[in-house]
C-alpha cells in the first residue's frame, strides 16, 4: 500500500492550477517505540480524558477548545467557528513569491514534504511550474494548511517531483542576542588556526547519509533481543575521556597527532561497501508470545543460550504523520 497523502489540494501560480497531493518525506515509525505497562501486573497504561474538577470521563462529543484567560476562565470555539475562518490556503497552496534559497535560514526550516501530482490529470501543468521554479534556480514560496493552522511551505524541484519545506514564522525563531551576548570575544593566534585547520582537512569528507548508524536504535534493539532470550544484561563502563587538558595549544597538538594515527583506519573502513539495504529497512525484533509477567517467565525457560541475531525483514509499509 502506498503511503496516505496528508493533504490534497491544488497547487497554482498565477492562472496556472494542477491538483496535488503532499506527502511526507520523512518517517519515524521504523523506530523502537514503547508503550507504558503496569509494573504489577504487566498491563499497558491506559489514558483517559477527565473533568480537571469532577474527576468523570468526557465523551469525545463534548469536548471542545478554549483559550485561557484567567485561572478557571476559558474562551469557548466550537468547530463551526474554526471552519468559518479557514483561509483559502486549506485546499490551494497559491504561489507567492520566488526568492534566492541562500536566503532562507536554516533556522526556519521544520520538515520536508514531497509534493506530486494527483490522479491523471494536470501533469502538464504541474511540469511547466516545475520547469519554471527549476529553471529561474530560486525557491517558490507559498501558504499551506496543515493540522488546521496555516504554514509558509518553500517548494524547490527534486528531480521529477517538488519538494516542499515548511517554514517557521518570525516570532517562532528567537533571537540568538539572547544567547550570544556573554560569549567573550577572544583573539586566536595564527598558529592554533593552522592546527585546526589541518584538523579540519584530515576530517574533511563527502556528506554519505547511509555511512552513518543509528547507534542508540541498535543498541535498543540488542537490549530486547537479549531480554527476550532470557540473557542478563550488564550496565556498560562510562567511556574513557582524555583527561583534562588546560592548554588548548597542547590540545590542538594532541588532536592532530590522534588525527594522523587514525587515519588508515578511517581510510579502510571507508573504502568498505556499505550494505544494501531497502528504504525503511532496518534490524527488526522477533516478537514475544503471551504478555506480562507470564510471558517473561517463559520465554526465559526457554531461551537458547546465545541470543539469536535479530531478523531482518522486508520493510514495512510507512504511515503518513
């Protein structure tokens, strides 16, 4: 099953329109996620929602917002209200404004989306403002409405398809005075800058997303592997540090020296074949029989001696969110 689109509309530029749909371009379900169990009785937690006053369960009907005023006073808006003022951004991504994407910070940059065409027709049309953005090299910046509120969305071309990054708004960004105002202002002399340059260049590198692992989820999933075949797990020693060094030219020094006797090893391991794996593939966990305290007693019972390699499998399906 493809992925379900999180928003369809249209997309225009001027007299220009194409029905698209917007997809994310990013996942996080094929992390380890965890659910919250009872201690005692290996039962999953359940929320519900409470009065804040009467302490009963309120129907999903009766529920509505409000905004804070004071301490037990709130402004009600119904749903009716919500819709009364939805923005004609909430089915058509209109086109505002082409600007040089060295402009955008990166500050105000939240996520990707990867915007296509919907169905079989306005492909054409969908093309030429493809084309347009391409061929101008400049970013389109327009308006989206997305969970209800509107975002400013940068759409740059990405090979056949656009890709559309959310923007933050001004007052979303603070200001890094507040935060940079006490550094103190030193001066470097010319000789611990040619040290950290030459620093720099033994590290220096093409940016290879795949040569990178995600080490925690890995060390997540060896964990329940090895409480699901019963195996006790040890707390791992904190890791060694260098030790103090007061000096920074001395630290510079140390650096470099480091830098030249782990460069053959960083050399071979990056002329290593990265494994092949398909998108969203990643080590899976075998699953538990049985549940709670039950389960664990017997999956115990019957662990082999060694824990078994977690299975990879093909990947799975992704929801849009």
């Amino acid at each position: 099953m493809a992925p379900r689109a999180n928003w369809k509309g249209f997309l225009r530029l001027s007299l220009v329109t194409c029905p698209v749909a917007l997809y994310p371009a990013t996942s996080d379900t094929e992390k380890v996620s965890f659910n919250q169990i009872n201690r005692k009785t290996g039962h999953r937690i359940k929320y519900a929602k409470v009065d804040a006053e009467t302490g009963e369960e309120v129907a999903s009907e009766d529920i509505m917002k409000g905004y804070k005023i004071d301490t037990d006073t709130y402004i009600e808006v119904s749903k009716d209200e919500l819709d009364d003022i939805a923005l004609e951004s909430t089915r058509t991504i209109e086109i505002d404004e082409f600007v040089p994407k060295s402009d955008i910070d990166g500050r105000y940059l939240i996520r990707p989306y990867y915007l296509v065409p919907d169905g079989k027709v306005g492909h054409d049309a969908f093309a030429v403002i493809r084309e347009t953005i391409r061929s101008m090299d400049k970013v389109a910046i327009g308006r989206v409405v997305l969970t209800n509120r509107e975002h400013i969305i940068a759409l740059e071309p990405l090979e056949n398809g656009l890709m559309g990054t959310l923007l933050r708004y001004p007052y979303e960004v603070r200001n890094e005075k507040e935060y940079f105002d006490d550094i103190q202002d030193v001066k470097i002399t010319k000789d611990m800058l040619d040290l950290a340059r030459h620093i720099v260049e033994q590290k220096s590198a093409s940016f290879e997303p795949e040569q990178f692992e995600d080490r925690y989820e890995q060390a997540l999933i060896d964990l329940i592997n090895q409480k699901r075949n019963g195996l006790s797990t040890k707390a791992k020693a904190a890791p060694k540090t260098g030790g103090n060094v007061i000096n920074l030219m001395d630290a510079l020094k140390r650096s470099v020296a480091s830098e030249k006797e782990a460069a053959p090893a960083a050399a071979k391991a990056k002329g290593k074949k990265p494994k092949k794996a398909a998108a969203g593939q990643r080590e899976m966990l075998l699953p538990i029989s049985g549940s709670g305290k039950r389960a664990a007693k017997e999956t115990a019972k019957e662990a082999p001696k060694k824990a078994e390699k977690p299975v990879r499998t093909a990947a799975r399906t992704k929801k849009a969110g």
